[in-house]
C-alpha cells in the first residue's frame, strides 16, 4: 500500500505576513481540488498535516474528497528560515542551493539541513510506526522538508537535484512496507495509482 509526500501547491506571496501563515492562491486551491477529484485521493484513510496555513488548505480539500480528518503534526513544518525573513525569488534561490550544499552549516540562522531532515524523518517514522501497513496515507507539507525526506527514504546525501521541479504542488509515493519510493515528485494533479 502507499504513502504519499505532498507539497502545497502555488500560495500567496506577502512579504508582510509571516510566510508559514501564506495561504494558497486560487491556481493552488484549483490545483489541489483536481487532486482531490482523483482516485488516490478518494482512498486515503489518513491525512497528516504541517501546521502551516498552506498545508493545512491543502489538506483540508484532500480530506473533503476522502472523509477523513486531517491531523496537524508541528514538527512537520518547513525548515525554519525566519532568520531572514521574506527572500526575493531570486535571493531565495541562492540561499536554497547553498542550505542544500551545506547541510551541517546554518545559512544566516536559518534551520540546518541535516537538523530539518532530523526533524521530518523522525516525525513521519512516528506516525507511520503504528499506522496499519494496507492503508493510503498522505503527509502534507513543503519542498524543502520534503526533499529531506525523500534523500532519507532512498539513503541518499542531501542534495538539491533530489528538490521537486516547478516550486510546489507535487507528489511522491512510498511503500508503507519497506518505505522504498515507487513514484519521485509529480504534479499532484497528473498522478495516478
């Protein structure tokens, strides 16, 4: 049975706001209701969330499809770059590749990397420890994490190139059983099972 990892789609940008309170944009709320309309999405007996806003809208339209109750799991959230606050694009990409290159070193205080990682693989282990093996699963959360989560699954280094294309809104599917990835990051509209 599977398990899936996926990221919020597309949000709205303020840079007054703290970023982990961003919400969805109406193209990630529409992105997320196409997911929603999928078989996969109809079978989840379990939705576990970040406890940001984005990841909780979007969990919360997965769980309209299936009839389950979302769960917010705190130590699920993304890693922690309040440090700097609110980067432009371009400046957050150059920070993103450097927090990936450098996963022992902190970027300007941001969250290190092999801490995130820590964080996340630690929390999806403690729910899926007592979770039944035969029943669909979906954690809810972000690229960044995500990613820390994907190199731990495949007991691979950090690394940037592991990251989902396209900045959000996709998936990746896992063996409950053996926790081995059978699907890397699609969007979360286009998967099928």
């Amino acid at each position: 049975m599977f398990g899936l990892y996926i990221t919020h789609p597309q949000v709205k940008i303020d840079p007054q706001v703290p970023v982990p309170q961003w919400g969805l944009s109406e193209i990630g709320a529409e992105r997320a209701r196409k997911a929603a309309s999928s078989d996969w999405a109809k079978r989840l007996t379990r939705i576990v969330s970040s406890d940001e806003t984005k990841a909780i809208e979007t969990a919360e339209i997965l769980a309209a499809a299936s009839g389950v109750k979302i769960e917010i799991v705190h130590g699920m959230h993304e890693n922690d770059r309040s440090a700097t606050g609110f980067l432009p694009p371009d400046k957050f990409e150059e920070a993103a590749n450097w927090f990936f290159a450098h996963p022992l070193e902190s970027f300007r205080g941001w969250e290190r990397a092999a801490d995130a990682q820590t964080r996340i693989a630690s929390a999806v282990e403690t729910i899926l420890s007592s979770h039944e093996a035969n029943a669909p699963i979906a954690f809810v959360g972000h690229g960044g994490v995500g990613t820390l989560l994907k190199c731990h699954l495949m007991g691979a280094p950090i690394a940037r190139n592991r990251d989902q294309p396209g900045g959000g809104g996709n998936l990746y599917a896992f063996g409950l059983a053996d926790r081995r990835l059978s699907c890397d990051w699609t969007p979360i509209e286009d998967w099928r099972r």
